[in-house]
C-alpha cells in the first residue's frame, strides 16, 4: 500500500489554478482532492491516464497530505518519441509506478518552505530528489512553474519536465 501511495502522490504533478481562477473558484479547487484537482486543470492528462495506468489513483485521493510535482502534458510530449505509450503497457507498470512515486513526498510543503534552501527529499519511491529554491524552484533537472496549488489532501507544484528516478 505505501508503494502505492508512493506512485500515486509522484504522479500528482497534476494541477494549476488558472490565472483567471478567482478566490471562489480557487478555493473550490481547494476542496479536491490531488486526482480531482490535476483532472479539472485540463493540462495533465497523460499524467492522469500515468496514475490510472499504474493503479495509484486511490492512493493520491486518500486523506493525508501530500507534494505532487506534477508534470504537465507538455512535459512528457517532451519526452523521446514512444515512451509514454512503452510506460502505459501492463508489462512496464512497474517502471511506471517507480517514475510516478519519484514525483511524490510525503507530507504537504509549500514553495515558501523552499524559498533560499538546497536540499534532499525522499519520494515516496524511496530515492533521493535535490531541491534547489535559491533561484526559484528547480527539483532535479525540472523547474517549478506554478507553485502552491491546493488540494484537500496536499500541494501540487507544476513542473516543466518528467523526472525520472536515479538508475539502481
């Protein structure tokens, strides 16, 4: 089940409150949970059909909090040209679950937590993830570019990249 939920919350990078969103809408949004909110956004849905595909959609609608660095679709189009649909076929779940739970932390921390620090976070995959807000945010290789997205059960921050976990 924490693996699960490991994949789940790392396959979050799911939700951006549009410029537009008002202060009802925005805490409307807030009332969704991770699943819910990133669906509603309209910008991950292949991070959403990830989630599905890998059985970790209860896991990011469970309560507690979580940190979803959620890629957006142009984040993994970005990707070589047949990875997302090798990742989607049942014989690649496990891969897939490990790159999802590389995108989710335990606990909900909010871009301001980040603000001036370089650290080391555990996904919920267990391997380490650099975090650097001394410029903005970057988390590995991808940078934060919509931070503090509410959800009833933890923040997503968008991402511009798919992060992919160190090598075994």
């Amino acid at each position: 089940m924490a693996l699960k939920l490991l994949a789940v919350v790392a396959a979050l990078g799911l939700a951006a409150v549009p410029a537009y969103a008002g202060e009802y809408e925005k805490k409307e949004m807030a009332k969704s949970d991770i699943v819910d909110t990133a669906v509603g956004a309209g910008q991950f849905k292949t991070l959403v059909a990830a989630v599905q595909a890998a059985g970790l959609e209860e896991a990011l609608r469970a309560p507690g909090k979580k940190t979803v660095f959620a890629p957006t679709d142009a984040a993994f189009a970005a990707l070589p040209a047949g990875t997302v649909e090798t990742l989607l076929k049942p014989e690649n779940k496990d891969k897939l679950v490990a790159i999802l739970t590389y995108h989710v932390v335990d606990g909900k921390t909010k871009s301001a937590d980040l603000t001036g620090k370089k650290l080391s976070v555990t996904t919920l995959n267990g391997a380490p993830l650099a975090v650097d807000g001394t410029s903005g945010v970057k988390v590995g290789s991808a940078n934060v570019v919509t931070a503090d997205v509410d959800a009833s059960n933890g923040v997503i921050h968008v991402i511009d990249a798919v992060l992919l976990p160190p090598a075994e």
